[in-house]
C-alpha cells in the first residue's frame, strides 16, 4: 500500500548483553508454530521482503549472472567522483558519482586477501536474489587509481583519496579490483530491520519478522553460503517509490562477508558453529583447559588466501548457527526448513558454475573449489531436510490427474520406484471435516488420477514410508466436464505436511 516513508533510524551495532544474554540462553517456550506470511499452498507470496524467482520458474544463464542488476554499472571511462569515504569497516570503502550523477558505494579488497571479498559478494549476490531476496545490485571494475577524484566542495582531499587505495589490494597491471553497490530507486535510507517485531510507523509491516518464513528459511540459506556475520546491522530499508506508491522495500547488504570471507580476513574457525559467547562452552574450556573446543575444532578447514574458510567438511546445517542469536532463526520449524531446503536444492551444477563465474577469479581452481563446496553444502541440506511429508512438491492437476515431484528421487536421495499410499476424500472445506475414503491405493507414480466424484473439494492424502504425510487439496473450478466424458475440471488450492509421526506444521 501507499504509505508514508518511515523516519531514518540509527544503524544496530550490537544487540545490547541483556537481549544477547535472552536469546542464547532463555527458552521462548513451544514457539514451532507456522509462519503467518504464507499461503495456503505452504508457499510465500511476492512482497516488499521477498519475490519468486528461480525455484517457480527456471531463470536463464543470463539472467543468473546478471542477478540484481537492473541498470548499468558506473562508466568504464569516465573519472568517479569520491563523494564520502566510509569509516566503520576493516576495508577501504568510499561513495562516488559517477558522469550520471548517481551515487554508488565502493569497496576494496585487502592486499593479504585479494579477491576474497569481492568474489564472496558477487557469488552470494547473485544466489540471494535467484533464491528471491532484495540485496544491492553488484559489479565488478578493475580501476586505476586516477580514475577517483574528489568531489568538489565534499571535504574529500585527493591526499585522503590516495591513502585509501593504499590499503587496498593493487593488481600486478597497477589496477585495483572494485566491488561498486547500489540500490536503485532509493528516495530514503531508513536504516536495518531486526528479526522481530514489526515497524510501529510503517503500516505494510503487518507480519511480526519472527513468524515471515522467507526470514526463517535465511537460515538455511545463511548456513549454505555461510553468511555467520548476517545480523540487523547487515540488513537495510529503504523507501522506493514505484508507480506513484511509497512503501518499505528490505534489503540484505554487506554480502562480503559470506562464503568464507570475514571482511579483511578470513573467517574464524568458529564460525558457524557457535554464537560470539556460550557460557557453556566457556566453562566447558575452562574445565579441560582449553583442550575441549567442540567437534568442529577437531576439523580441518582449509584456509585459502583468495577463498578463506569455506568448506564443507564438519558441515551441519542443523547444527549451524550465526555468530549472534537470532529469533527468526530460533522460530525455524521443519516447513520452513523445507521451504528454502528445495530451492537451494534446485540449483543445479551448471547454475552454480554460472553464478561463481561472475566473481572473475584470477584462477580456475578457485572457482572450482567454490562451486564443489556450493554443492556438497547443497546436497547436505537436501539429505538434512527435504524429507519432510515425504518431500514432495509443484502439485497440479493436468488432464484429471493430480501430478507432483517428488524432490527426493530427483535429487538422487530416495529410489523412484518407492510405493507410497495414496487415499482419496471428499472434503467439507466450511467445517474442515473429510468424508470416508473414496479410493485408496499404493502408487510409485507422480501422476494419479483424480476420482470421477463430483464433491467441490477433495483431499488427496500421500504417505510415503519412513519420510511424512502430505495433504492435497483439490477444489472444482466450474461446472460441469471439461470435455465430454471427460474429468471435472479442478485445481490444486492447498498443501499440508506432517513429519513421519503424524506431527503436522504447514
């Protein structure tokens, strides 16, 4: 909706020792309820947060490497005037203009780490968006130093200019490897969102952030590209205005600090496998005098210059958590797991390949070090979650039959020779209460047929052994037969999933 833009807030640089101290260590309660944000098909619909990508409809290679851009990058050839330089990170950062007069930030790689942070943000830029999150629109520039001039009358001096390239990385051809940023259509900068509550003063924000399952489901996804750092103060709003509507549009940033880049360095080894502080640990430490660090410190994770620490050996996206406690994450259900767990799954080897080759590594092995870990940490949440009710998804119904993938025999997890039972209902969608069974039958297929019965609604119920239930609601969408002789025309209008047990979650 059209809505006042809400007024700027201060950047969050910590989450304060008592919130910290509440969220590592109190117990919310049994807070695995569903998210509220998400449709009755279990998915969630387009927004200012998220928007459908690759998953709904297979984006091109194109498409793939250019990501979130939607506009040209700064002029190749034309000087860029150095507007602000930015303080408050371990790298050399800047805003310029460029001859369009738009505004773009900058940031370096440190010499010890050339292509560590860049690479890691053009990688992970262009993953988030496929997967359909906001983040910034990314480029790469090789520049000389000429090129940055100050801006008149900003207070920036050609002195000021020339030491912030001298702790930057300088390429052997005297050049420097640039990532430029921008977010376009800004009108203003509000400031980081946090992973609860909602925004008093903004009225579209009507989801607590806690309960949206894109926000949930960034768990997986932040395990998968190892984005530990990821908290408010790497998060942004801001107020677009888009065919005459103001609204709040959320944005990740800061993405030079996944895969295994720290910033100026790489990672630490803890990374991921612990928050900044658990009492338990600590003590723990103290009482084997330090030789107990957890199972991931038996493992050893290579440290490339170019990469840092990114590996899949010791990975555990169950057991995979950001430096710093987050509610959203906490409130992750195994629906929601599912949600993101299956578009991750989706992308494939040569999609993935695609992706890394927008970081432009000076060397292939890089890169295909990358991608073998993109894909072992993919595969590893695939077999972590995507059994759950039984792992099927895309339901339709074509022909007068009710057709489906099942995820798991897709991706090399389960045989697709599986027998799972299949039992048809009528179903009372005012008192949600089903009738007796209409069929029931035991199926290997990812195609049956729908019962010639005319009820306006039906449920489809699929038990596939050792894995979870899934519920399929079928409504008729008009009157009489497609054709003569032929089906009742009907539609797919609902998704449930329950666990092996019967324990059900959306």
């Amino acid at each position: 909706m059209d809505m006042p833009f809400p007024e700027p807030t201060p950047s969050a640089h910590g989450i304060g020792p008592l919130e910290f101290f509440k969220r590592s260590f109190g117990v919310p309660g049994d807070y695995a309820v569903p998210a509220q944000n998400i449709n009755t098909v279990g998915g969630v619909p387009n927004s200012s947060w998220y928007t459908n990508r690759h998953y709904r409809s297979s984006l091109s290679s194109a498409a793939l490497q250019r990501g979130p851009n939607q506009e040209p990058g700064p002029s190749r050839e034309s000087s860029w005037r150095v507007v602000n330089l930015l303080t408050g990170g371990e790298l050399p950062r800047a805003v310029i203009r460029d001859t369009t007069g738009r505004t773009f930030r900058i940031l370096f790689d440190a010499p010890a780490h050339p292509e560590m942070a860049t690479g890691a943000a053009m990688i992970s830029s262009r993953l988030l968006h496929a997967l359909g999150y906001n983040v910034p629109q990314h480029w790469l520039r090789r520049v000389r130093a000429g090129r940055l001039v100050p801006e008149p009358d900003s207070g920036v001096t050609q002195s000021r200019v020339d030491s912030l390239l001298t702790s930057a990385a300088q390429r052997p051809d005297s050049t420097y490897r640039a990532l430029v940023t921008r977010i376009p259509n800004v009108e203003r900068r509000i400031g980081p969102f946090r992973f609860k509550g909602t925004r008093a003063d903004d009225g579209n924000d009507v989801f607590p952030h806690e309960d949206r399952r894109e926000l949930r489901g960034l768990r997986i996804v932040a395990a998968w590209i190892h984005h530990s750092a990821l908290r408010p103060r790497h998060t942004l709003d801001v107020g677009v205005k888009v065919e005459g509507r103001r609204f709040v549009r959320h944005y990740l940033t800061d993405l030079h600090l996944t895969l295994g880049s720290g910033g100026a360095a790489p990672k630490p080894a803890w990374a991921g496998h612990e928050h900044v502080l658990e009492l338990d640990r600590v003590f723990e430490r103290i009482g084997t005098l330090g030789l107990s660090g957890g199972e991931w410190a038996e493992t050893e994770v290579p440290n490339d210059s170019t990469v840092g620490r990114f590996s899949a050996s010791g990975f555990d996206p169950r057991t995979w958590r950001p430096e710093w406690p987050n509610l959203a994450f906490q409130r992750i259900t195994p629906a929601d797991a599912f949600w993101a767990a299956k578009k991750i799954r989706n992308f494939s080897r040569k999609e993935l390949r695609t992706i890394v080759a927008t970081a432009n590594y000076s060397s292939e092995g890089v890169s295909d070090s990358i991608v073998r870990t993109l894909l072992a940490r993919r595969d590893a949440i695939g077999q972590a979650f995507l059994d759950w009710g039984g792992g099927l998804d895309r339901f339709s119904v074509q022909s007068g039959r009710l057709t489906f993938e099942d995820l798991r025999a897709a991706h090399g997890q389960a045989p697709d020779t599986l027998q799972r039972t299949v039992e048809w209902r009528a179903y009372d969608n005012r008192a949600e209460e089903v009738g007796p069974v209409l069929r029931r039958a035991s199926s290997d297929r990812v195609s049956l047929p729908i019962p010639r019965y005319s009820p306006p609604y039906l449920r489809a119920t699929l038990v596939t052994p050792q894995a979870g239930t899934t519920h399929v609601f079928v409504r008729q969408t008009e009157q009489g037969r497609a054709s003569p002789g032929g089906s009742l025309r009907r539609r797919v209008v609902g998704v449930e999933r329950t666990d092996g047990t019967g324990t059900q979650a959306p």
